[in-house]
C-alpha cells in the first residue's frame, strides 16, 4: 500500500524524534513522524538546559511543561569516594553567569506526552502509528516500509529510533559500542526537607550518585552502582529502599520516601563515525548514548534535532536538495565535535570514579578545585554545560523568532 510523499520523515517518537518532527513541520516542511506517541511512567527524569528550554519555547510547547518542572538553580558537586585527594563540595550557581537557572527538571513521560499533543496539533505533521521495517533509497527519494505495509517516500530520513536503531544497521553505518560495569538504579522521591533548587551529584567509587529537584518536596534519583547492588536495591520493598537512598544521601534531604515507579538500567556507550548516509540522518540515541551523567544525554539529541532544522533550512534557501550528500555532510561538519567532546569528558569522568589509582584521583581533585577557586574557568565552565559557546543551533541561540516562510 502506497502513501504520500513527505520533505521529511522522522522515525522514533521518544522526546527528541518529536521535538525534531515538530521543527521541521513549524518550518513548512511537510513531515511524517513514525512511532507510538504513548508514553508510561517510568521513575525517569531529563534535566533540561537552558538551550534546549529555548528550543522548546521555540516550537511553542515549553508553557506546557514549565508548570510541571522544577528549576535547577544550583548544582552542586560532593566527592564520595573516600580518596587521599578529596576535595571539598563545589556549588555552581546560576545567577554567576546571568541565568535564574542552568534549566529544568521534568519527569521523561511527561515531557514526552507533552510533545505528543504539541505534534497533534501541527498542521504539516503527520502521525503513522507502528514501525519502520525497511528503507530504500534511490536518485530521487527514500523509501520507508512500515509495519502496516504502508509506504510513504520522504527525501530526508530522520533516524530517532534509538540506540538499536534499525535504520542506522540497515544503512550500513557502524556503531563502536562498550559497556561499564555500573547500572543506574532511577525513581522518584519524596523527602521532609526543601531541595531549594539544588541539584547534589555525590561522586562514589561506583559511580555518581544524584538527586535532582522536582516540584515541591520531590527529587529524582539516579543512583550509578555495580549491577547486582542496584539490583538488590530495586528488590527491595519501598520502606528498607527509602532508608539506604536517605543514608546515601547523608540525611541531605531528611526522610525520604519512594514516590514512583524504579528502573534499572545498565550502564553503556555507543559512538559512530558516520551521522549520515544517503536520504538518511541520525539524531539522538541512534547516533551516541553515554552515562546519565551532568545531563548531557537527552540535550545533545536535541542540539542535534535543532542542528538538522537549521541545516534543512538552510538547504531549502539555497536550493539544496535535502537528502543530498552535500547537505548531510553539512549536518556531520556541525555535530561532530560537540557529541565528540561531550562523550570523552563523560566517559572520562565516569572511569576516574571507577579507579583507585592514585594518579587518576588526583586529577580529578585538582580539577574540582581548579573550577571552584579560578572564577574565569569556573563560568566558562558553566557556559559550555548549559549551551556550547559555538556552533549552537539558531532556535537555542535567541529569542523564539517568528517562523521560516512555509513551503
């Protein structure tokens, strides 16, 4: 069965799948998005930085989440490892470079439900529900097979479809993955004491322990562990959980009490080479995934959704053609050295906690005090976490704008 022909097809319906398909549609472009838009509960959270809030002001969507999120107006580093080299906690404010917040903590089912009614909305998106099963591309066009039988031609594919993704094996792009023997343990919690906005990332020998503001007397957890502790800790009934997170927490928080569903996931990477193939992008998971650490995950899948808008308008200015080599090198020539950085100081991080030598604990020592005493590098430090100084994308940069001219 034959469907229609789009600019753009985006498969994947996690928050930044969306987030791309409502960009591309906002801009004229006539998009298709593939995927299920239902989204479930699952203890998880995304802290969202100031540029990616911009970018959701910009598709009009962020008044609707704002409400249900929480400011993140400090972050706050203590070291837990017990190392000879302990340095002593560091706090980063956000009023030190001129923001009320670095950005906002949302649960991830909302976020993403919150989207999905945004997409609803969006006179040149259209929603097919399923599955991408095959893709095909051609001179003039790719060729998408969905799980339906339906087969719609798009001359842009968007690949949002994770970090398994389908389309990124069957273009033949090659993906170098590892793993850490660490899984994150993820629920929410209520706690007798005010988090005023703060955000405590506790560094332990087995990884970051974090609790991050939700609104009211509410924090989500991610507690980085070895694998079979975080899953004895998920085994256990709500009450004994509450006590080990609260005797973790150092009693930061006072009491605590579980208040959403757990989840347990492992720890691991991926990386790849390419971000394209003919027809053919990858944004988000599909393209890198690392640690749950200093919030990088989710904002740089949507730098790289806001970077392919730009690069997609720019083509239509120019009279490119949008599945073209030349334009997705373009996307690649702009996306590659921020998920490259981001991945190595995160992958950085996480092993230096997971070593006892002494060397590698007295760098990192060295460089938490080297942030907290040098008031330069601290905020450029500070800057560089909440929105890179160059290359960001257009719709992070500024104001939202008024829209490109619809096609």
């Amino acid at each position: 069965m034959s469907g229609a022909s789009f600019h753009i097809a985006v498969v994947g319906a996690g928050a930044t799948g969306i987030a791309a398909a409502i960009a591309f549609a906002r801009d004229g472009f006539r998009t298709a998005l593939v995927g299920s838009l239902e989204s479930r509960p699952d203890g998880r959270t995304v802290a969202l930085m100031n540029g990616s809030i911009r970018f959701l002001e910009a598709l009009g969507v962020w008044s609707s989440i704002q409400p249900d999120a929480a400011a993140l107006e400090t972050m706050r580093l203590i070291d837990d490892s017990g190392s000879l080299f302990r340095p002593p906690p560091v706090a980063f404010r956000a009023l030190e470079i001129d923001l009320d917040a670095f950005g906002w903590n949302v649960e991830n089912a909302l976020l993403v439900s919150r989207l999905a009614e945004a997409a609803r909305r969006e006179s040149f998106l259209t929603l097919f529900e399923g599955t991408a099963t095959g893709m095909a591309a051609s001179d003039g066009a790719a060729s998408l097979t969905l799980s339906d039988g339906t087969v719609i031609a798009a001359d842009l594919v968007v690949a949002a479809d994770g970090r398994r993704s389908a389309l990124r094996v069957g273009a033949g792009i090659a993906a170098r993955t590892w793993s850490y023997p660490q899984s994150a343990l993820t629920t929410i919690l209520s706690h007798d004491r005010e988090h005023r906005e703060t955000s405590t990332e506790f560094h332990t020998r087995h990884g970051p322990f974090t609790l991050v503001p939700l609104p009211g007397r509410r924090s989500s957890l991610v507690w980085v562990t070895e694998p079979d502790r975080a899953k004895n800790l998920a085994d256990l009934d709500d009450r004994a959980l509450a006590i080990a997170i609260e005797r973790q927490a150092q009693s930061m928080l006072g009491a605590m009490r579980v208040d959403g569903p757990r989840g347990v996931v492992p720890m691991s990477g991926l990386s790849v080479d390419r971000y394209w193939a003919p027809h053919l992008a990858l944004i988000g998971e599909a393209a890198h995934v690392f640690p749950p650490i200093g919030a990088q995950g989710l904002n740089l899948g949507l730098r790289d959704a806001a970077a392919l808008r730009d690069v997609a308008v720019d083509a239509r200015r120019q009279g490119k053609f949008l599945g073209s080599d030349e334009t997705l090198r373009g996307y690649q020539r702009g996306r590659d050295f921020d998920v490259r950085l981001r991945t190595a100081a995160v992958d950085g991080l996480n092993r230096t906690l997971l070593t006892d030598l002494m060397p590698a604990d007295f760098m990192r020592g060295a460089g938490l005090l080297a942030v907290s005493g040098i008031g330069p590098l601290r905020r450029a430090l500070m800057r560089e976490g909440v929105l890179p100084r160059f290359g960001a994308p257009s719709l992070m940069r500024r104001e939202p704008r008024a829209q490109e001219n619809r096609s």
